[in-house]
C-alpha cells in the first residue's frame, strides 16, 4: 500500500513539472481564430500557397501597428495595452511586414508574449518597432533573425522617456522628419526571454525607466473569455491589466471565407520567414474565393473553386496524377499496338487504290461513242485478280469463272 501511494506521488509530482515546463500560450488559438475575429477589422489575402497575411482597412492614413496604446510593466515585462478592437492578437501573436504596394500586413503566429518588439533608446528617448516574419523565439536563445535584418527607421516610435509609460503614448511620439536622427543616436536592444512557461519582455531596463521617468507600478495581468468583457475594460487603471484569450465556442465560425489572392508579388522573402505555413487550415474542402481587385471590393468575376490545404493530399494527389500520364498499362500497350496495326493496313489500303487501273471513258465528242465492253471487262478481271487473298488458289479459279461468264454473255450476243 505505501508503495502505490508514493508511486502516486511521484505521477503527481512528474505531471506538476511537466506543466510547469509547458509554455501556457501553446495551443490555445488556431487560424480560425485569428480569421473570423479579424474579418470586420481588415481583409485577408494569401501572398503564397499556405501563408496568410491580414491588413488593416478600417484605419486613419499614416497609421502604423503599436502606436494606439500604451505601455505598462507586468510579472511578463513590457507589455503593451492596445486601445483597438484587434489588438488582442495583432500585438500578442504573429509579426508585422510594412510593403510599398499592401503597407502594413500581419502575419499569424502561435507564441503568446506581451508585446513583439525591438527596442532603441538614447538618454533622452526610447524607440520600439514590430518584429519582422523573420524573427522568431527560441527558449535557450531568445529571438533570432533568418537573415540580417535592419528595421528601417520609418518603423520606428520614439517618444521621450518621461512620457513613455504615459496613457496616451501616440500624443508625445516624434513626428517623422526627426526619427532618422534619433535612430542613428540610439542604441539596440531586444531581450526576450523564457521564464516558468512564459515569454518575458525586458527589452528596456526598468531602472532606466524610473531614473528618467519616475517610479514604476507593477500591474498584474487578468485573463478573460468574453470579448465584452474585454472591449468594456478600462485604460486608466495602473495595476491591472486585462487579456482576451478568445473561445471558438464563442465565435461564428459559419460565415463564408474569402482570402483574396495577392495580385501582385509582396517584397516579403517568403521563404526567410519564420511563422508556420497553414497547411492545414480546413482539411475538408472549401470554397475559396479570388477576388480581382486591389482595394478590397469585388471587381470583376468571384472564382469559387474546391480545393484542399493539406500538402500531403496534394503531394499524393500530384503522385498520381504522374503516374498515370508517365506509366503505361497492358491496356494501353494493347491500345497502341491496335493503332499501329490500322495505320499499316490504312498505308496498304493506300497502295493499292493507287495500283488500280481506271478504265478510259470515251469523250462525247468521239465518233465512236461506244463502250468497248471488252476491254471493261477485261479490266476488271485484271483488277480482281490483283486484290490480295490469303489463298493463291482462289485468284486462278476466280478468273477462270470470271473469264467463262464473259464468254458465255458473248455467246449469247452472237446468238441474238
């Protein structure tokens, strides 16, 4: 009996550690989510095969992602309290990529963490910008780069220190024309880390912070369900800050899904990117709509067509269709050697017509305007012995027969 109770014990304790060790944030959220809770804010549109970006359509000219907000300290590190409808996974999940054609596109995410970021600061000023899709999160690194990126400076949100945990952050941010000289000043910082389950953000030193700005509250961080709940939240409270964790129950996930083919090419190297390809949104088929059209209204004809996002059915289904137009079945070998045979006996067939002799007819302009019935029948007789039998004993008999009934309807022209 003391031995089942510890071996509990032990299961307990093992299954403890275990959760303690799971990141919180890891399968909580799928691209049904993020599709159907985006929908009314933006458009969606599919710049390569299995990669989605979302883009923002109902915004003020020059808006920029991370700027309609405010920062606040929390048990996560720097996390940003975004006062827009779809900011609950916009700043929380997935990377941001500014295009010269689309502007500011999102792209999906699975990693929860308050806030996706990099840093740049002076003595007088502290700078954030998103962090690309080339960017990813590793426990025992942090972030790390797919290539050697250089956020350029117009990513960039400087606001002076004291103001930067203020509650209305985008009010002191330096106007653009100044931003250059600020990012050539500033230095870089971007520190994420994984801590008991969770992605912290310290990319800024908190002291630093205070030295400048003044004393700091720690705000702790509530969780919810109901969007209500989240939408009707507060701002101005310093030591609490709420988050939205969406429910699929609580979602409509009946309405129709239009992704809009990109029409043109994204300067994005989609294949430097780091966010997971969703391969397997929907295995069941469904309707995908291609929308002709840059500023989000359908011009032209919809193209509804079926198709699967699962790479495995397509490759299998790619396999197949190979094999059938590269192999050839006994069937098929059956088939072609029954054409080969027609086309010999249609070039033999040929041959012989031309071999055929055609009686002369007399021109009605002759005198003797008569047929030599001889030498039709003549012909003939020729001709007939000229097709090919498989007996050469049947060609002789047919012409004996043939020339005895020529000589007989002589005969009896004689006789009348």
């Amino acid at each position: 009996m003391k031995k089942f109770l510890l071996l509990i014990a032990l299961l307990i304790l093992a299954f403890k550690i275990v959760e303690a060790g799971t990141p919180y944030y890891q399968g909580r959220i799928t691209f049904k989510t993020f599709y159907y809770s985006l929908v009314p804010y933006g458009e969606w549109i599919e710049i390569d095969y299995g990669v989605y970006a979302w883009r923002p359509i109902k915004v003020s000219i020059g808006w920029s992602p991370y700027l309609i907000g405010r920062w606040v300290w929390t048990p996560y590190g720097w996390y940003w309290d975004s006062f827009e409808p779809f900011g609950w996974a916009v700043y929380h999940y997935g990377r941001w990529y500014y295009d010269d054609y689309y502007g500011w596109i999102w792209i999906p995410d699975y990693d929860w963490a308050p806030a996706w970021v990099e840093w740049r600061y002076t003595d007088y000023y502290i700078g954030w910008a998103p962090l690309p899709p080339y960017a990813s999160f590793s426990i025992s690194i942090g972030i790390r780069f797919s290539i050697n990126w250089y956020s350029p400076h117009y990513y960039w949100h400087f606001v002076p220190v004291k103001y930067f945990c203020g509650y209305e952050v985008y009010r002191y941010a330096v106007e653009p024309k100044y931003k250059y000289r600020i990012y050539q000043d500033s230095k870089y910082s971007v520190n994420y880390r994984y801590d008991n389950g969770r992605i912290v953000n310290s990319g800024i030193d908190r002291n630093f912070v205070e030295r400048k700005g003044g004393r700091l509250f720690e705000a702790r961080i509530e969780e919810t369900t109901r969007l209500r709940d989240f939408t009707d939240r507060r701002f101005d409270e310093k030591n609490r800050v709420l988050v939205y964790r969406p429910d699929e129950k609580n979602i409509d996930l009946n309405s129709d899904i239009r992704i809009r083919k990109a029409e043109r090419e994204i300067s994005l190297d989609i294949k430097k990117i780091q966010t997971p390809r969703e391969r397997n949104f929907y295995r069941e088929e469904r309707r995908d709509y291609e929308i002709s059209g840059g500023d989000g209204t359908e011009k032209g004809r919809v193209i509804e067509r079926d198709r699967k996002l699962n790479i495995n059915d397509n490759k299998r289904n790619e396999r197949v269709f190979e094999e059938k137009n590269t192999t050839i079945r006994p069937d098929d070998n059956l088939r072609i050697r029954i054409e080969n045979e027609k086309k010999h006996n249609k070039r033999d067939e040929n041959k012989f017509n031309r071999n055929i002799e055609i009686p002369r007819m007399n021109s009605p302009k002759d005198n003797n305007y008569q047929k030599n019935d001889r030498q039709i029948e003549e012909t003939q007789i020729k001709t007939q012995t000229r097709i090919p039998s498989m007996n050469p004993n049947v060609d002789e008999i047919r012409k004996r027969d043939l020339e005895k009934s020529i000589d007989r309807s002589f005969d009896r022209k004689r006789e009348r």
